[in-house]
C-alpha cells in the first residue's frame, strides 16, 4: 500500500462514518493524543504500538487531506531534502547541520 492510497482511503473512511472532515485545530489534538498512546505503548513494552504507529498514520492521512495536501509528494519532497543535508559533530560530540540554516524547511 503507498502514501496516496492511506491517504485516500483514511478520507473515505472519514466520510463513511461520519468523522470530522472539516475541523482542522481538532484533528491536530486527535493526531497529538495517536502520538500519545504510541508513545505510552512504545514506554509500557505494550504489543499494541504497531496499532498505535498506524493510527498516527491514518489521523495524519486525514490530516492531510483535509488540508489539501498531497502527502506522498511532501513526503518525496522532503525525503529528498533530508538525503541531500550534511551534518558534523561539533566538538560536544552534537550533531549540527553543515549545509546551510539549521532549521530551514
């Protein structure tokens, strides 16, 4: 399965159900509370975090469609962009961005 079709049938989902398709600020607290039980699962050993890791996926697929975003070019997109940065560790032994700002898209 790739990016598009998550994408798409998260959203068809979404409209079958009756889920929220148009409250942006919402669906973002939703996606910050799938991170969060990932994350408990991850903590806890719990054998449900492969569950977890796909709810985050398919509330960031719905995510993105209500934004209008295509994610599986943003994902190639910034893939490329991360292939293509530098980085050297400082004398501390910190990793830091050499090719240009440290916090440029």
């Amino acid at each position: 399965m790739d990016i598009a079709e998550v994408q798409r049938r998260a959203w068809a989902n979404k409209l079958v159900k009756g889920f929220n398709t148009v409250d942006v600020a919402m669906e973002f607290g939703l996606l910050t509370a799938e991170v969060s039980e990932a994350f408990i699962a991850w903590r806890r050993r719990e054998p449900g975090l492969g569950a977890e890791l796909a709810d985050v996926l398919i509330f960031l697929a719905g995510l993105a469609e209500m934004a209008g975003t295509d994610l599986a070019a943003e994902v190639e997109r910034k893939l490329a962009a991360n292939e293509a940065r530098q980085y050297q560790r400082d004398d501390r032994g910190v990793l830091r961005r050499v090719d240009g700002e440290p916090f440029a898209r």
